[in-house]
C-alpha cells in the first residue's frame, strides 16, 4: 500500500512554515544580545555577509535534498549518499535528529520560561500576585511545570499533520508575530534612552571587525537563526512538491528571517537603554550584564516603571517570544516524528507522544543538572553540531550525491550558467568557507 505523505497546499504556506522555524528566539533575542556586545553595527555588517556567503547556500542545500529526496531527513541523506557512502549517509541522517533532539531538550526549558513571563502579568492583573511573582522567579519547579506545557503545545500542532496543523499555525502566528513586533518597537522608540540604543545599533563600531570571534560568533548565530543543520529545514523541503524554484524560496526564508532579527535589534536594544536611563545596570565595560538571563532581569523590571501600560507590553513581548519559540520547536520536532512515522511505520500520534516524551525527558535532565549541562549543550548545537552538518551538506551535494542531483550534472550544468556558477560555488568555496570558521574555532 502506498500512503500519499502529506505535504504543504502552497508555496506561501512554506514559505511562512519555513519562516515560523526560522522566526524564533534567535533573532529576537539571541541575535540582538549578540549585536550588542560585538559592536552594534559592526555585528549587522559582518551578519549580513556570513549569511550571504555561507548560511543562505547551507540553507539551500539542506531544502534541496529534502525536496530532490521527498523523505525524511534520515532517508534522504541516506538516499543522496546512496551510490557512495551510503551508511554514512544514514548515520549522518541519525547525527541531525538528535541533534534535533538536543535543541529541544534546552529550547523548550527557555521557551517555557517565556510563557511563563507572559501568564505573571495576567496574573497579577486578576490579583494574583503571589503566583504572579513566583512565574518571574527562576525556579526549578517553574521549569518542571512550564517546559512540558510547552512541549504539549508544540504536540498539538504536530499532531495534526503538515497542512492541517504545520501550515495552517505558522499562517495564523507569524502575522501575529509580525504586528506585535512592529507595536512594540513604536512604543519603546518613544521612550526616553531609545536613542542611544538606536545610535549603538546602527552606527557600526569597525574597531570590532578585526576580532575573529566575531565571525565566529556571527556564523553560529546565522546557523542557528535559519534553523540549519537539524533536518527540521530540510523535512520541510520534503513536504513541498518536487521541482519548485528553491532559489527563490530560500531568498525570501533568508530575508524575512534576517529582516525580524533586525526589526528585533530595533526593538530590544533600544528597551535596554531605556532601561539604563530607569537606573537599571545594563552595561558594564561595554558588555551587557548576565548574559542571556538579562531578558528575564532588566525587561520585566522596565516593563514594572510603566504602570498598568506596562504589564500589557509585558505580555504582548513574553507572548511574542513564546509564538516565535513555538514555530520554531515544531520544525524540530517534526523531524524525529517523520523518521517515525516513515521508517518505523508508526501512527503520527504514536510518533509525537513518543517524540514528546523523549524530548521531556531531555530537558528534565538538563533542568536537573543545570550548571553543568544548560549551557554546554547549547554551545554544542551552536558551534559543533550546525555548522558540521552544514559542511556535511555542501559536501553532500557537492561531491556524494551523483543520480538526480542537477549541481553536480554535467548537462544540466552547461544549459544554465547562473546554475554552473551556484553548482561550483557550493562544491568548492563553501565546504573551505566553512572550514577556515571551524579551524579558527579550534585555535582560538
Ligand atoms: N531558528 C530558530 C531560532 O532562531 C532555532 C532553531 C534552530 C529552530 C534549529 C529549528 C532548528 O530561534
């Protein structure tokens, strides 16, 4: 029997799919933090070229396979290796899902804190607020409580199905997304400080630019913002009929993308001066203070200074970055509930409540071994685990992949000129690209 897959109904559902996983707390949080302390506008400048140069082509291949395939992750690497190191391929496959797994295992904890950022001022609106303070505090039992409450609600959604759940969701949260964004940002801009944040942001500081770590900060950051390196693209590929004009599809992923992550350094870095200006510690020797907890420190103390406004703005920011948190944890964990379902023949609901579990069970080991295991799985799935599998990708359709793979056909290849120059580009300058970042990893 052969069971039709279910697949997006149109181009723009992609697009906006694609978009929702790109969309998350990457760029609204991860990319402006990161602006901030590598010299505002230098940052954007070095951004905008490594995404060009390496994340856009990464994200292109990884597309490409899924679609050329129409499998799971897993079965398309190991079909496109098939002719030449074909295990391989399915171990690389298997390599992707858990790194799928591992970015849940930490992205649901952050995700959860967010909600449970956005629920404290309505609590504390409807008197509550005791239970209102305890959802600001970082406890352990808040994790245990909210991550899985967001794993169920990314459950729901892929549950559903592609069309149904997938696309039908991301098409009605990332206009939502998009209009909350742009709100906030008009608010803030009128408050007093924005303008040095402003001027910060965009004014590069080219002083910066001869810090290697900055590429290497900028290229982990455009990894994990276009959501490359753990399937979660490429089963979206897959769902997306055979042929499409991917060039084009990946421009416009890579421009929304980019343009949120800049719409949030407008957004973000302002708020954190107005929020010096309230007499908060925002800085200290030119570095933000704490890191990737600040948001959780300094916003909602701003947010505080505003009265009743504020604990409106408070929610409609924590439940901005919740819906950008939630269309990005669904293109993960589809891709372990498609190798499920597709390989090991198990019904969809079957797969997400087995995919659930085993990512609950992953973040409540990270939550129970905080210190030590948080922030180093992070820093693995960013600076290891995408960038290898974007280097794997090149190497795939450049050099492993012979049958059906139009960059690397030889008569494809001397019909199109712009397709002879992306083939080559992909095949030769990316894969040495990508490694000169890592050998500048390993030496630094
Ligand atoms: N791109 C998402 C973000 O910016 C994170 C992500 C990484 C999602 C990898 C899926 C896969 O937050």
């Amino acid at each position: 029997m052969t069971t039709v897959r279910d697949s997006f109904h149109s181009r723009i559902g992609f697009v906006l799919a694609a978009a929702g996983s790109a969309i998350g707390l990457g760029n609204i949080w991860g990319f402006p933090t990161q602006a901030a302390n590598n010299g505002g506008g230098a940052f954007l400048f070095v951004y905008l070229i490594v995404t060009l140069l390496l994340a856009l082509p990464a994200l292109y291949a990884e597309i490409y396979i899924g679609n050329q395939a129409q499998k799971n992750p897993v079965s398309a690497l190991a079909e496109a290796c098939q002719d030449s190191v074909p295990r391989f391929g399915r171990f690389a496959g298997l390599f992707g899902l858990m790194g799928a797994i591992l970015m849940l295992s930490f992205y649901t904890i952050v995700a959860g804190w967010m909600l449970a950022h956005a629920l404290s001022p309505l609590a504390g609106l409807m008197g509550f607020n005791d239970i209102s303070q305890w959802l600001l505090s970082s406890s352990t039992t808040r994790s245990i409580l909210f991550t899985p409450v967001f794993i169920i609600l990314g459950a729901a959604i892929i549950h559903q199905g592609v069309h149904a759940g997938i696309e039908k969701w991301s098409a009605r949260l990332m206009p939502i997304l998009l209009m909350m964004l742009i709100g906030l940002i008009i608010y803030i801009l009128q408050q007093e400080g924005a303008d040095e944040g402003l001027a910060l942001y965009l004014i590069p500081d080219f002083s910066q630019l001869s810090d290697p770590k900055l590429i290497i900060a900028a290229m982990g950051q455009a990894f994990f913002s276009l959501s490359i390196g753990v399937g979660g693209m490429m089963v979206y590929g897959s769902y997306m009929e055979k042929g499409k004009d991917i060039g084009k599809l990946v421009l416009s992923i890579t421009a929304l993308d980019t343009f949120i992550a800049f719409l949030a350094g407008l957004l973000i870095i302002p708020a954190l001066f107005v929020a010096q200006h309230a007499g908060q510690d925002v800085f200290i020797d030119n570095k933000l203070v704490g890191e990737g907890q600040l948001i959780f420190q300094i916003l909602p103390a701003l947010f505080n200074t505003m009265g009743d406004v504020g604990a409106f703005v408070a929610f409609g920011f924590f439940s901005l970055m919740s819906i950008a948190a939630l269309t990005s944890t669904i293109s993960s964990t589809e891709v372990p509930v498609s190798y499920l379902v597709e390989d090991k023949k198990m019904t969809r609901s079957k797969a997400t409540l087995v995919v659930s579990t085993i990512v609950f069970c992953a973040s409540m080991t990270l939550v129970a071994n905080f210190d030590t295991l948080f922030g180093a799985v992070i820093n693995w799935v960013s600076t290891v685990q995408l960038p290898i599998m974007g280097l794997f990708y090149f190497i795939v359709v450049g050099w492993l992949w012979s049958r059906g793979n139009k960059l690397t056909d030889k008569s494809e290849l001397s019909n199109s000129r712009t397709l002879w120059l992306w083939g080559n580009y992909l095949r030769f300058i990316c894969p040495v690209l990508i490694s000169i970042v890592f050998i500048n990893v390993a030496f630094n």
